[in-house]
C-alpha cells in the first residue's frame, strides 16, 4: 500500500503518515502529527503538531485538528469542523503583550474509536467524544460526551442513542433500543448503552 500526498499539500517532513493514506489538495499537516493506516485528509483540513491519529480515520475538507487532539481508530471528522485547544483564548496578556506559545496551555479534545462529529460542528476542549458517539452538525460540544450517544444543538445534548452503523436507535421499551439498519438491539446501562442478544 502506498501513501497518496498530492503535490498541493503541505505536510512536514517529520510527520508520520501511515500506509495506505491519503493527503489532499491544499491540506497542511503539522510536525510530529502521526497518522495512522488507511486515513484520508480532505482538502484544506489541517492537522495540529503532534496531533495523533488511528487508523481508517476520515478527516473532511477544511477540518481544522488543533494540537494536542488524539482520534483513536475509525474516527470521522465531517467538513468545517473545529476541534479547538485553548481554554482561555486570548491574542495579548492582560500587560498587552502578544501572547506566545509559551504563554498557554494546549488542552486537547479525544476522539475514542469509531466516532463522528458532524459538518461544522465545534468540539471545545477539553473534551472526550466516546466510542461510537455522533456529534450533529453544527452543533458545539462543551461537555463529554458518553459512548453511542447523539448530540446536539448549542450547547450540545443528548437527544438519542446511535448503533455502530451511525443510524438513530429506535426506543423498543423496557429501555432498550434497536438499530433500523442492523436490527442490533442494545439496552442502557451506566449513562450509556450496550449491545445485547435480541
């Protein structure tokens, strides 16, 4: 498998870029980012320095990674969205001073394996998106948000469950809930849900 990284990119020389990836027109990859296997970086997307990366991750045109996210495997960004660093942003320092790197403390948003967030969605950090979540578009995430759960709105809430095929679980009764797509059915349990024999 080779790695795909088109003319019009800017990705550092000391990125790690897995096998079998791709990089689009336009997109800037930072220093000591590492991608892993099988990722796609659409155009214009940028990822952070020292960002970290699964693999089979897909990252959509114009994302925007900031330093120090971590996207564990299968993770979704859609186009637009912003996953931010910075808990108190500011340009100066209250003596007016322009602020420099040393001036702040990134802070980093997680992505646990298999979850999205939706076109320009913002993901303020720090904050963790669990395995499998949907975050809807537009929506702006200032809270974890727990495994299989679907949010939405500004602040983002939970307003239902998804399955591993990314579709709205249907509420079955007895709090437990099936996939339209894989007639999975799954059942709550300790703020979130898991799957279960039907």
């Amino acid at each position: 498998m080779t790695i795909r990284i088109v003319d019009t990119a800017d990705v550092s020389e000391e990125a790690t870029i897995g096998e079998g990836s791709s990089v689009w027109h336009l997109a800037q990859i930072r220093e000591h980012a590492v991608l892993g296997r099988n990722c796609i970086i659409g155009r214009g997307a940028y990822i952070g320095e020292g960002v970290e990366m699964g693999d089979n991750c897909k990252i959509q045109n114009y994302a925007l990674v900031y330093e120090p996210a971590r996207l564990a495997d299968g993770v979704f960004i859609g186009p637009a969205a912003v996953l931010t660093n910075d808990l108190y942003p500011r340009a100066i320092n209250p003596d007016g001073t322009q602020k420099s790197a040393s001036d702040w403390d990134h802070v980093g948003v997680t992505l646990e394996r298999g979850s999205s967030v939706g076109a320009r969605a913002v993901c303020v950090a720090p904050v963790t998106i669990g395995e499998w979540a949907t975050v809807a578009a537009g929506a702006v995430v200032t809270k974890d948000v727990p495994p299989h759960a679907l949010v939405a709105g500004v602040p983002a809430r939970r307003i239902g469950w998804v399955g591993f095929a990314g579709a709205k679980l249907e509420d079955i009764g007895d709090g437990r809930w099936r996939c339209p797509m894989t007639d999975d059915v799954f059942e709550e349990c300790d703020s979130t849900i898991r799957k279960v024999d039907a």
